[in-house]
C-alpha cells in the first residue's frame, strides 16, 4: 500500500497511541532460550502531515514496567546491571523520516536507551482506520524493528 493509499484514509492531524488497544513488546535471546515480554506504560502520537512522506512520530517507554512474567528478572532488568531505571526512566523514538522500499514502509528514527542514541528503521504496516463503538476514529499500526542490545 502506497503513502499516497495511506493519506486517503487517514486524514492530517494528532493521533495519539491508545495504550488500552496498543502493546509494546519484544523478544531476546538468554541463555538457549527467547524471553519475551512487553512494557506496560507508554504514550506516544503519529503526526500526520497533508504530504504524508512529512509526517512523524514520537513515543517514550517508561523501563520500570518491563513484564517478562518473571518478578526476578525483571528486578534484575531494572538495576544498572542492564536498564538502570534509577538513572535512565524512559526509551524514546524520535521520527527522522518515512520512506517506502519494495512495497513497504519504513520509518527511520532515534531510538534513545540510557542515554544512547542510535539511528533504527521500524518497517510498518498500516491496517486501516475504522470507527470504535464510541463514535471515535481509530487507525491501526504495527511497526518492528530488531536493535543490537550491546549497543
């Protein structure tokens, strides 16, 4: 789906994460096995522009609300031995542009860990806007991306 398909159905404007219909989640390697989890606090918004190629986007995590379904591992996760929360609160991303490449679309941005700064490219998908049964307008987004954790 083209940029230009994408415009026709959402128009310009804010449009704000819905943490109660939004997830944040991600999978690592430990040990022989994948973790998953997810951060349960997060806000963020899509600012979609006229032109849709100028749109942005910007989100912040709150690290202390890491869940991998283990109490003491996340304990661990949250000490300065990995995300030091104490010292480093919150994730951000931070649009630099939108591009399409081979039928999709991709965001490139700076995603900012403890204090780190590093350029990464989230390939989104746009599944539609749609009415809730509360008379709102809802859009529908996934994005992905995979970062190197020793960075």
């Amino acid at each position: 789906m083209s940029l230009a398909t994408v415009a026709k159905d959402l128009t310009a404007g804010t449009w704000n994460i819905d943490p109660a219909h939004s997830e944040v989640t991600f999978s690592i390697r430990h040990l022989m096995t994948k973790v998953r989890g997810s951060f349960t606090e997060f806000s963020g918004a899509v600012e979609v522009a006229e032109d849709p190629a100028g749109s942005t986007a910007t989100a912040e995590i709150k690290l202390a609300s890491i869940d991998t379904r283990n109490a003491d591992r996340d304990a661990h996760v949250r000490t300065a031995d990995v995300l030091d929360v104490e010292n480093h609160p919150t994730m951000t991303f931070v649009t630099k542009g939108l591009r399409e490449e081979s039928g999709g679309h991709l965001v490139d941005g700076e995603l900012t860990i403890k204090g780190v700064t590093r350029p990464v490219t989230l390939q989104v998908e746009f599944h539609g806007v749609a009415e809730d049964p509360w008379g709102g307008t809802r859009a529908g987004f996934s994005a992905e991306t995979t970062i190197n954790r020793k960075d």
